[in-house]
C-alpha cells in the first residue's frame, strides 16, 4: 500500500510540473497577449490637433470623412462591465478615433451639460462682454456612433478541468486553471440626418487567463484597481473596439456617399474661437420676450430709425434673421423689425 501511494505521489508531482512548464511556455510564446483580430495591440496613448501618438493598429486618414459622435452604452452593458472593475468605454473610442484622424469627435456626453451651463451662464449676463459665446456654433455631428459588449464568463474549461479529471479536485485548486476569456464587442453608426443606420461591425479577442494557484507558482496580481489599460478583461476590450473600428473606417472609405465635409480638427478647433455667434444666443426661429416693458421695436438696427412699435414683457416675438449692430431682426404680432438684444430673452 506505501508503494502504490508513493507511486501515487510521485505521478501527482510529475503532472504538476509538467502543468507548470506548459504554462511558462504558453506564456512565453505570447499566446497570453490580446489577440486583436490577426494583429495584437490595444488602446493608448494620446490625440491632439497635431496628430496621435501611441496608435500603432488603428487605421489612419489623410483628412476627416465627417463629426462622429460617440453616445454611452446601455445601461446593463454598464452594469456588465462594473462587475470587471470597468468604466463606460466611451472615452477610449473617442481618443481612438481622434488618434486615427478619420472622424472628428464632437461632444454630446457628460461635457455637453457644461457646454449648455456655459451658454446659460452668457444668457444670464454672467460671462464678460465678448465672450463670443451663443448659437449657431457647434459642429454638428454626421455620425452617432453606439458601442456594445458581451464578456463570455470564465467557465470554458481548459487545462484548469483537463488537471481536476486527472488529478482530482485539490490538483485543480492548486492549477487553477488556463481558461479563456472572450469579449464580444460591436459598433453601430448611424446617419444623423436620416436615422439610418450606415455601417456595423462586430468582433471578438480572446486571451488565454492563466490563474495559478498560490501553493505552487505564488500569488498572482488582481485587477482591483480597474481600467482599460491595466486589467486582462480592459485590455481584451479595447482590443477588440479597435478591430470594429477599422472595419467602421473601411466601410465609410469605400463609399465616397457617406463621407461628409468637414474640416480638419486643428481647423474646426480654430474656428471654435473665431466663428462669431449669429445671435449671440439667439438663432433663427428662436421664440424671445422682452425683460421689460417699454422696449421699442425698430424699422431699423439703430437708435436714431423709426419706431414700428412699443412692447410689453408678454409679447413674444419670432427671430426672423441674424444680429446686425446689437439688435436683433424680429417677428411680433404687431409687425417685424428690430430690437436691441441685451433687452431679449427666450422664452
């Protein structure tokens, strides 16, 4: 019985360190990286008006086909990605997408709320004179861009199962398994304009997970910390964005139809600054009331023309036409003409 327990022993011994070296040699054949369609790189680094680095895998474009807008997930795909210690990944499409040059980005996220305040905040007087700050400004988005993901949970097995058949459970405890995780991801962009769905691409990476256990190879580093750039399941994902992406790239290159004008980004960010509001924050069609009573309605945009008529607080007028010399061009129930834009408001 000694004997055919030691025996015993020494297979279980054998098989652990066999385990052991075929881990060590998946591992230094790379097969653990991210495996990014036939490529293998993930998301970093940085994008600005003079171009991206840290981009190597994107696709790249000599000028911008249009203004994509890039909108957050579903809420059970939030939920989904919480359980792995991830944010919206929202913020690494669009640094992707600038870095590549093929879209602007335009804001329509958190930001926008304090885009809005600020404009509100010129309305209310608030914001120093020529703040150059109102409507007809942004560019608008020719794109909306939606992510989604699935992860596949780690129940695939692996060596991790082959090792408790042979070995048994404490075995299994001891390996912890090879397992394969998989992310499932997708982009869909769809025509602003016309709500049409113009492109779709969908993809999936998979690494292989190696999670030994404490008793033979030491304990090895958690994901606590969370992100896209530090965890497997972050790095798995934007791996798998960025082969959507270049496919989302192909498909609006080869079709000269959906590409847009727009200009370059260091233009469009340029003419932010320069681009002078129509209106101030007003733009046509807009419904205005005066923010007092006795406010004088003008046959022209000035102080000296003729007076077409004397409003109350309640009259709304219709903006019919752009500012010209601090006043606005107006439709009333009385007539149309001229009142001076500091007395306006919306309604």
């Amino acid at each position: 019985m000694f004997r055919t327990g030691a025996r015993h022993g020494v297979v279980l011994v054998v098989l652990l360190v066999a385990l052991g070296v075929a881990v060590a040699s998946v591992s230094a054949q790379g097969i653990t990286q991210p495996k990014q369609g036939q490529g293998g790189s993930v998301v970093k680094g940085a994008a600005g008006t003079n171009g991206g680095v840290g981009d190597n895998g994107l696709e790249h474009c000599d000028k911008p086909m249009g203004a994509m807008a890039v909108v957050e997930p579903q809420q059970e795909i939030l939920y989904g990605l919480r359980r792995y210690n991830l944010q919206s990944p929202v913020s690494l499409i669009r640094m992707m997408i600038q870095q590549s040059n093929c879209f602007i980005v335009v804001e329509r996220g958190v930001g926008m709320q304090n885009m809005m305040q600020e404009r509100q905040l010129t309305q209310a007087g608030e914001t120093r004179q020529g703040s150059n700050m109102g409507g007809g400004q942004m560019v608008a988005a020719d794109f909306v861009m939606t992510p989604n993901v699935v992860f596949s949970e780690n129940n695939a097995g692996g060596v991790g199962g082959a090792a408790a058949g042979l070995l048994g459970s404490k075995a299994a405890v001891v390996a912890g398994g090879l397992k394969f995780k998989e992310a499932q991801t997708s982009l869909l962009v769809s025509d602003s304009r016309s709500g049409v769905q113009v492109a779709a691409a969908e993809g999936s990476t998979k690494k292989a997970d190696m999670r030994l256990g404490a008793g033979l190879f030491g304990s090895g580093a958690g994901a606590a910390g969370g992100g896209y750039g530090n965890t497997n399941e972050g790095k798995i994902i934007a791996a798998a964005f960025m082969d959507n992406y270049n496919k989302i790239v192909g498909v609006v290159r080869g079709d000269p139809s959906l590409q847009r004008n727009v200009g370059t980004l260091k233009e469009e960010a340029a003419a932010g600054g320069q681009t002078k509001s129509p209106g101030g924050l007003f733009t046509e069609g807009d419904v205005l009331v005066p923010k007092i009573a006795n406010v004088k309605m003008m046959a022209t945009p000035s102080d000296t023309g003729k007076v077409v008529v004397t409003l109350t607080r309640g009259d709304e007028l219709v903006v019919i036409g752009a500012e010209k010399d601090g006043y606005m061009n107006v439709q009333g129930a009385s007539g149309s003409g001229w009142v001076k834009s500091v007395l306006l408001q919306k309604r």
